[in-house]
C-alpha cells in the first residue's frame, strides 16, 4: 500500500528536496531511459550517460516538453579508466539523484566454463565498478549537504542464485548487498536498490505481458513513485509479490527450477544458431 496504492495519491517523496540534479547511467534505453523521464517529469534536471553519443543526443530532445535543463555525457562502462572525464563534467552540479542503472548481461543461458572471460570481465566492469566508481564520485556530495537519493538498479537475480547466468546473478547479487551497507553507513542519504524480476527491455527481450510483464514506462513510474520509501523493493507490485512467494520457498528447489528454465532457455539458443548455420 505504502509503495505502490498511496504514491498514486500524492503520499509519495518530493524528489526535488534531494537536489537540482539527477545522474543516471545507462539512460539511452529501457528502464534507465524511462526512469530519467520520471524524473524529469517531476521538475529535477537530468544528466543521462550511455555510451553512444548520437543516441544519447536523440534521447535527449525527447525531454524537450518536460521543461528541465537536460546534459548527456558519453561514457563506455566497460571501460575501468576516464571516469574523471565524468567527474569534471558534474563538478559544477548540485547533484542529489543518482540512479545506478547501466547494465549487461550474457545474450543467452550457458555454463559458466563455457562463457568467454572477456563476457565476464566486461559484465563485472559494467555491473559492479561502474556502480562502485559513480557513487563514490557523487556521495561524497550529497554526504556533506546531509541529503542525497541513490538508487541502484539491481535485479531479482540477484536475490537467489541463477544457475547458467552465474555472473550475471552475482554482480547484481552485489549490488544488492552494497546498497543495503551503504545505507547503514550513511543516514544522510537514502540508498535505494530496485530488483525487478521481468520488465519488457532489449536486455530481457520480452514484450509486455499484463501485470507480470510491465512495459518499461509502466515500470519505472511506479519505481519512481516509490523513490526514498524502501531500502530494497522490485519497483513494481506483482513483482514484490512474485519476491515474497520466493522467501517462503526452499534454496535447493527454486535452484533446481531456475535450472530446468534455463537450461531450456540454452536448448532454445543452441537451436536457433543451428538453423541459422544451416
């Protein structure tokens, strides 16, 4: 009720108390892009980073009816060097936002013997140290003024191990376990994690599907909406509802299910590059 009923009438934060400025990472698509429309929607400016600066010029004349300043900052994740390029460009902003979105993933289930280092080296770079680099950059900030907003957008992999995508699973498991410390560290900024199980994105390659699957707009406004109320929710009530089922549930049975459910997922994939090498 508190997250998702009550916002919808106005009993939600006032985003704009954090700061004039919000950062958000992977902004170009997706749920970062939607988020940042939020956002924007509520009156704050938006930084949006990606890595591909014609894109991020496309997206950023889309924010031209919210009446905000919009800045874009081009910037691979998968690269560990250059954040001070970053830093030097925020340096001037009052920056109380920062949602921790970019994010990758393996293109389909495999083994872990079997996924390329470089997949994994790039997956951690783009997962972990992007979101390790960009809060230290912008917490020491929002520490000093005693308010500040980090959300960091995590993954329901991240809550259970995920056989077949174990990379993947643990970085967001990370981000999960960072975000909670952090904030126990810090009692004057909120640090938030999202950990939403399907929403309709290139990265899932899933299309709306009712109330499990949400679109990415449907999703992120009811993620924002619930901005600075819980340290660790979905963002989207079927899903806090599908996290809830899973608590009750034992370890060893909901790995052997996301094991069958993956395993099909890399029949699947194995088939399809079959028929396109025939």
């Amino acid at each position: 009720m508190r997250l998702y009923f009550l916002p919808r009438f106005g009993m939600k934060k006032d985003l704009k108390k954090y700061g004039k400025w919000a950062v958000i990472t992977g902004a170009t698509d997706g749920i970062g892009k939607a988020i940042a429309k939020q956002i924007a929607k509520r009156g704050i400016n938006v930084v949006l980073i990606s890595r591909t600066e014609e894109k991020l010029k496309q997206v950023a004349e889309e924010f031209g009816t919210y009446n905000v300043e919009v800045k874009t900052v081009t910037y691979d994740f998968s690269n560990v060097g250059g954040y001070e390029a970053i830093e030097s460009q925020l340096k001037d902003l009052e920056i109380g936002i920062l949602v921790n979105n970019v994010g990758v993933s393996f293109d389909h289930p495999d083994y872990f013997l079997e996924v390329p280092e470089s997949a994994s080296d790039r997956m951690i770079n783009v997962n972990i140290t992007s979101v390790l680099k960009m809060t230290k950059m912008l917490m020491d900030g929002m520490n000093q003024r005693k308010t500040g907003l980090i959300v960091n957008v995590s993954s329901a992999s991240g809550l259970a191990p995920v056989p077949l995508l174990s990379v993947y699973s643990a970085t967001k498991a990370f981000v999960c376990f960072m975000s909670k410390a952090l904030q126990s560290e810090y009692s004057g900024v909120y640090t938030q994690v999202l950990t939403p199980f399907f929403v309709a994105t290139n990265l899932s390659q899933m299309r709306p599907r009712g109330v499990m699957v949400p679109s990415a707009d449907r999703y992120a406004a009811s993620a924002v909406n619930a901005f600075g109320l819980e340290t660790l929710t979905c963002g989207w009530w079927s899903h806090d509802i599908q996290r809830f089922v899973q608590s009750l549930l034992p370890e060893w049975f909901i790995n052997k299910k996301t094991l069958e459910i993956m395993q099909g997922g890399r029949k699947r994939w194995l088939r399809k590059q079959q028929q396109k090498a025939d």
